[in-house]
C-alpha cells in the first residue's frame, strides 16, 4: 500500500514539475514573439513615416455619426413624465494636402449637421421644440518656399450653413420639423495674403495682412483686413490622432448700420438694422477633431467646434425669436454681445 501511495505522489510531483516547465516555455515562446511582434511595428511605424514625408497628394478624413435618444413613461419622479428628446449628430472632415519642395498646398473640408428635438409631452406632441446647428467650412492654402520654413502664401475659405428651419404659420401649434438646403444664409467668404511660416512637420503658421472678408448674404457689412491662423495634425499615441485649424479675420474698418435678415413668423425674409463697430467684425474659428481607432479605420471620434461671429449670432437670436410664441419686438433684443458658439459631436466613426 505504501509503494502505491508513494508511487502515485511520485507521479503527482512529476505531472506538475512538467506543467511548470510547459507553462514557462509557453512564456518564454510568447515573450520571443511580442519581442519580434515590437520589432515588425517599429519597422511598419518607420516605414509609415517616409510615407507621410514623401513629397506628394494624400487624401483622408473621418466621418462621425452621433446618436442619442431618451424617451420617458409615466416616471413621475421627473417634472415632464412623459418626456422625450433625441439628437443626431453628423461630422465629415477630410483634407488634400500636397508638399514639395517649392511649395505646398493644403485643402480641408468640414461639415456639421445636428439635430435635437425635444417633447414635453411626447404623448400629445405637446411644447415640441427642435433646434438645427449646421455648418460648413472649405479651406486652401497654397505656399510658394521661399526657405525651408517661410512662405509666401495665399488662402480661401468659405464658411456656409448648409440648413434652414422652417417655420410654421401657426405659433401656437406644434412646430413642423421641416427643413432645406440653404447656403449662405449667412456666410461668409474670405481672401488673403502673406506669409506662411513651417516650423515644424504638420504645423502652418499664417499671417496675411492683405484680405478681404465678404459677409453673405450681400446685406451684411464686408471689410478689409487681415487674416492669422494655424493649422496642425498629429498622432498624439498609437491609434489616437488629432487635427485642429484655427482662424480669425481681423477688419481694418467697417462701422456702421447692419442690416441683420432673418425670417419672420410667417416665414418671409425680413432684416433688421443693427449699428456694428469695426471690433464687432471680428470673426474667428476653432475647430478640433479626436479619433481614435479601435479596429480598420472603425472606432470613436470627437469633433469640437468654436466660433466667434456676431453677424451669425444675431441673425440666429432674431430668427429664433421670430417663430417664438412669446416673441418680442427685434429692437427689444439684446443684440450687444458676441457670444461665443460651440457645437460637439461625438460617436462611432470611420477614419480614411
């Protein structure tokens, strides 16, 4: 009995003596292959590298899809128990850029389309409200070297709604969720020139002293003035990446009556007379996108937005204040401030 018991321990100590020395060679195997794994990416990452800096058009973007959707049943525990409210989020961006050695010229386009429609009492379509931020942005930059790293540079943009709510007759009753393709309502198209300094990979730095805003539609006070800027991209780790463009037009003059259009309750184009100073011409713009990719190009992207523009706040705040049921007089309104304009999007996208 002793020899069985002594043979069956020895057998145990044996078996697990053996699964030790397996479980450190499966170790040692994996440890060697992470080690080869490592090397192949830091010859992909290098490889990718030359890629980027290799003189030549090249193409890409992201497109970012964000949903939201709450709806309430008889939960009493909040004010409206039978609320409701859904967002939808569109973001697309994408870029041209060709660098050489004499010359470079860069190409953006970004689009934002939102929507949020809210319901008080969702089971009498009752107090709807539904809000619309749009917008569009085409950037060209184009850079003749005169060294390594300064420019001789001209740029265009053009920034755009691309939206428009419309409005029902009746104040009183539910407001339709209708809406149309309208640009330049209001916009703005913007020239310049000067100089362009490159001090580092993927960063543009722009002064152009000599330009020429055109505020849209042709109601709006235009100006001369000059134009900053910068623009940069980078991978800020393996798989996150992120892309900011800044601009801001500064006026040389342009004081005077203003002549704000937006659409009364009935839906018919109407402007409003508003005393700007040449400071409240000022327009700037910032915007930012994050992406991070989880697998093949799918992963989660976030898009921010900033703007500073008070001919777009205040045609916004007339318009909104033209369908409203307790509407004021437009000379009742605070249009004094520029309030700074923000939107965000964030969701599942696709980065190309």
């Amino acid at each position: 009995m002793r020899k069985i018991s002594f043979l069956f321990s020895f057998m145990m100590i044996l078996s697990i003596g053996l699964q030790a020395q397996s479980m450190e060679e499966l170790k040692t195997m994996r440890a060697d292959k992470q080690a080869q794994l490592a090397a192949l990416q830091a010859e992909v990452d290098g490889l990718t590298g030359q890629i980027d800096k290799f003189p030549g058009w090249k193409f890409g973007g992201v497109g970012i899809v964000g949903f939201d959707l709450v709806s309430n049943n008889d939960w009493f525990a909040l004010t409206q128990p039978n609320s409701q409210n859904n967002t939808l989020g569109l973001g697309f961006t994408a870029f041209a850029k060709n660098d050489q050695e004499k010359f470079f010229w860069d190409n953006l386009l970004n689009i934002n389309v939102s929507r949020v429609a809210a319901f008080s009492d969702k089971d009498n379509d009752a107090t709807r409200s539904v809000a619309v931020s749009n917008g569009l942005t085409l950037t060209s930059l184009y850079g003749y070297k005169i060294s390594p790293k300064l420019a001789i540079s001209a740029k265009g943009e053009w920034v755009s709604t691309v939206l428009e709510f419309d409005p029902g007759d009746d104040l009183g009753a539910v407001i339709d969720d209708s809406y149309s393709i309208s640009l330049n309502k209001p916009g703005r198209v913007t020239g310049s020139a000067g100089i362009t300094w490159l001090p580092i990979n993927n960063l543009k730095v722009w002064a152009h002293p000599l330009g020429y805003q055109l505020n849209l539609p042709g109601d709006l006070t235009s100006s001369a003035g000059a134009e900053v800027g910068a623009s940069y991209s980078a991978t800020l780790y393996k798989g996150i990446s992120w892309t900011s463009n800044i601009t801001a037009f500064l006026p040389y003059g342009g004081s005077g009556a203003n002549s704000i259009p937006f659409k009364d309750a009935t839906g018919a184009d109407t402007t409003f007379d508003v005393d700007y100073t040449t400071g409240d011409l000022i327009t700037w713009d910032w915007i930012n996108g994050f992406s991070v990719n989880i697998w093949n190009g799918l992963g989660v992207n976030f898009q921010l937005g900033l703007r500073g523009n008070k001919s777009v706040a205040d045609v916004g705040r007339l318009g909104i204040n033209a369908i409203s049921p307790t509407a004021v007089e437009p000379g009742e309104l605070d249009l004094e401030d520029s309030p700074l304009q923000s939107y965000y999007t964030l969701g599942l996208g696709y980065t190309f």
